[in-house]
C-alpha cells in the first residue's frame, strides 16, 4: 500500500522592491511594476475574478 503524495506546498511570490507599490483596491504591498505586475493583489485579484468571473 503507498501512501498519498504530499500536497504541493504553496510558493511564496517574491519581486523587487523597486516593483514594489500600493494594490490599487486595499493598498497592500504588491507587485505593481515589472514582470509580475498588476494593480491589485492577489487577494483582491480573486475577489474581482469572483465578482466579476475570469
């Protein structure tokens, strides 16, 4: 009998502080600047794709 594969750990999203600015939603730290830019955070990205759909 085999045991279950672990669950995939989660990986933690790091930038630059100079890609560094405000979530345009709740103002939180993220990455606004770069390749992973975006305006809002990863939280409040999930929220609108719920809101809103994908």
């Amino acid at each position: 009998m085999t045991s279950p594969a672990p669950a995939p750990r989660p990986q933690v999203m790091t930038w630059a502080p100079s890609q560094t600015g405000p979530c345009a939603a709740c103002h939180r730290p993220c990455a606004r600047y770069g390749a992973p830019a975006n305006p809002l955070c990863e939280a409040c990205k999930a929220a609108r794709q719920a809101q809103y759909g994908a």
